[in-house]
C-alpha cells in the first residue's frame, strides 16, 4: 500500500503532513476533501469488513 500511495503523492495523507485547509479558498478545501476521501476509500477497500466498520466515520485520513 506505501507503494501506491508514494506513486500517487498521496503519503502525506497518511503521516499528517497534509492537513485540511483553513480559511476561506473554496477550491483548495474541495480538492483536500476530495483527496481526503479518495484514500479512506483505498483504505475502506484494502482492510477487512470488521475493521472498515470501526473506521468509516473517522473524518481525517491520517487519524487511521
């Protein structure tokens, strides 16, 4: 799974190095969340039933 998200520059979701914009540009904050949930996505997918149940309400990627 690093794999894959270093390919796709998406480890900072992961380690918190990416974090929600704050303020006010609309686009910018769209385009975190968008991101943001594409890999709880990849991360709903990947693990098993049981443990996708415990996780999907959680809001930020890197807090799994």
């Amino acid at each position: 799974m690093l794999i894959s998200l270093l390919v796709k520059n998406k480890v900072g979701f992961v380690d918190g190095s990416i974090t929600k914009p704050k303020g006010i540009d609309s686009e910018l904050v769209d385009s975190w969340v968008r991101n943001n949930n594409m890999f709880i996505l990849w991360i709903l997918n990947y693990v098993s039933k049981e443990i996708s149940a415990s996780i999907i309400f959680i809001e930020c990627a890197h807090e799994i």
